[in-house]
C-alpha cells in the first residue's frame, strides 16, 4: 500500500492540481478503495473550463471524477457484502436512503444526494478514495476494472432505455455519437432494438458507430430540424419508435420530435440550454411522450450483467489511456474533441 494519496482537485475554474492528501479511513458501512481506473465524463470537463453547472458551482477545491472501479483495501464497520481485495465498480451517487423518492425506489431523484465531483462533493479521481459499500459492486474475475469504470455511462444507457421503453424490435433513433450516445447504442442493440439509426455532425464518430452496431446513420448537415427528421425515416424505412436524444442540441431536440413515430417516446439525455424552444404541438396532438432522465437508477446490477454476459461490448470506446500523473494531459485531450473515451489508471 502506498503512503501518498495523489489527487487530481479543481482549486477553481481552469485550475486543475495534482497534490498529495492524506489517505482517507472508512467509517462504518464504508470501504477504502486502492483506485484502479477513472473515465473522464465531460461534465468533469464543463467544471474544469466553466466552473459551474448549473446550479452546482464549484466554490472549493474539489476532487474531480466518477466514472471508477476500484479494489478494496480496508473494510469499514459492519460490512458484510465486500472482502478486502475484491474488485468493485464504484456508483457514484450516494442517496439519504430515508426521503420519499429514495423510499420508491428513484433514489436518483433524492434532493441530498451526495454524487462524486459534483459540488460541494469530491470525486475519486484518487490513488484511494472511501465510498458506501453498498454501493459498490463486486466485478466477476473476466471484467476489467476497465469496463468497471464504464459501468457508470453504460447505465445512463440503460436508464434511458428504460424511460423510453425500449424492447424487442423497437426502431430507435440516438441523436449524438458521443459516449453517452454510444453507450444508448449499445444498450437499444441489447434490449432488442431491430435498427438504430444514430446521428451526429462529426463523421469519424459516425463510424465508430457503426463499428459498434448501428443499422445506419444521417451526417446532420441542415440546419432545418424537419429535414433531418426525413433523413432518418428514409434511413430507417419509417419512423423510429423511440428517439434518445443525447447531443443536448436544441435542434436535435426538434429533430427528436419531428422523426418520433405517433404514440412514440423522445427521452432527453443531453443537457443543453436551460430554456429550449420545442414544435410541443407537433408532440401533443401526434401523442408523443417527451420523457427526462437524471443520471440513472437501479441500473448498475444490469449494466454489469450485460457486460459480464458479453451482451454489450464497452471496450472500444476507450481510444485513449493516461496514467494518473499525467491526468492534466487527460484532461486536455478530453477538452480538444479527441477520440471517445479518455481513461485513467489510478494505480501506480
């Protein structure tokens, strides 16, 4: 075990460090975690260059990332579900347990949520790092703490396609080849989507993916939301059952309901502006459900499995690696567009 706890913290917008801190103990119901790999989410990019999102302003030095998988090295007090070496997935967000939406079961939506790298919480872009045990989750030996870390957008992907409903032979259009679109990809493919039409502007992240199973794809290149919308149902042959909107961009988001089949559902996973002008009638009289997501809930144990299983592939999206010293240049090739997925290993 080393004696030094190299940490990557945000002193304040475009200032990120690399400093030693003391190596944090578990108290009861917690572990200590030997950090093994951390993805860098661009929400940890947005803090970095803006210092805010939206009502989350960093006013202290936070420790950045959540996206994380880690091996226990100490056990706190009273648990039970983890051993000290077991390699654990880490969700980031740890709710009160106690208030209404916690006791339904949408923990997600729990006003004291404490979630890793959103201000006033740290995250765990760490060599250790201390998290609730419970939520933390045991990898078989034939998942990479790689795909552990992974486990944390792949379940933005499995909660919004539980929001849209998503099943056997569902049409599905994703709007952005991000990551987040990516991983809604892979999980529509999965849960038995028959085609995915996805789109985006950018042409190289149009071929990742249909390297990664997308039946097809629409290079947006018009600004008129009703001409995209025509693109994909020509692509798709109709209209998609289900659109996941992932860019944030308001007008994938008029494309989103513009393409959506009647009775269909548009789930918005991007964040964009605060205030976004919507054709709402186009939606209402066509009875087309616009449903939100915030972040994921119950979904790790089935992202695990669909890793575990093979059922979903999430190593290509990991195009570049870094090693935890060197995570200011992480950083930078996150902030340049590069590539997908830029990882950091924690371990030395």
């Amino acid at each position: 075990m080393s004696d030094t706890n190299l940490t990557a913290i945000l002193h304040k917008k475009g200032d990120i460090r690399l400093e030693d801190c003391p190596i944090p103990e578990p108290g009861p119901g917690q572990v200590q975690l030997c950090m093994q790999h951390v993805g860098i989410c661009g929400s940890d990019v947005h803090y970095w260059q803006h210092g805010y999102i939206g009502d989350f302003v960093v006013r202290a030095p936070m420790v950045l990332g959540h996206e994380a998988s880690g091996i226990v090295s100490k056990l706190g007090e009273g648990v039970t579900n983890l051993n000290i070496g077991d390699r654990v997935a880490i969700e980031p967000g740890v709710p009160c347990r106690r208030c209404m939406d916690c006791k339904k079961g949408r923990y997600n939506l729990c006003a004291d949520m404490k979630f890793c790298a959103t201000p006033p919480y740290d995250g765990n872009l760490a060599r250790y790092y201390v998290h609730d045990a419970d939520f933390c989750y045991k990898l078989p030996d034939h998942v990479s703490t790689e795909e552990g870390a992974l486990l944390e957008p792949l379940s933005v992907g499995v909660h919004a396609c539980r929001r849209a409903g998503v099943t056997l032979g569902s049409k599905v259009l994703v709007c952005g080849a991000g990551p987040i679109g990516l991983v809604n990809l892979l999980v529509a493919k999965a849960t038995g989507a028959s085609q995915v039409c996805v789109t985006d502007i950018d042409e190289k992240r149009l071929v990742m993916a249909k390297e990664m199973g997308a039946d097809c794809v629409v290079k947006v290149t018009s600004k008129d939301p009703k001409e995209v919308a025509a693109q994909v149902i020509e692509a798709l042959g109709e209209k998609p059952d289900f659109t996941i909107e992932c860019s944030g961009a308001p007008p994938s988001t008029r494309t989103a309901i513009f393409a959506t089949k009647s009775g269909g559902c548009v789930v918005l996973v991007g964040m964009g502006p605060p205030s976004v002008e919507l054709p709402i009638i186009d939606a209402a009289v066509r009875e087309v459900d616009i449903r939100g997501v915030f972040r994921y809930v119950n979904c790790y144990p089935t992202a695990l499995n669909m890793v575990a299983s093979g059922a979903v592939n999430v190593k290509p999206l990991i195009t570049h690696r870094f090693k935890l010293e060197d995570s200011i240049q992480a950083f930078e090739t996150t902030l340049r567009g590069e590539g997908i997925k830029v990882m950091i290993e924690c371990k030395k």
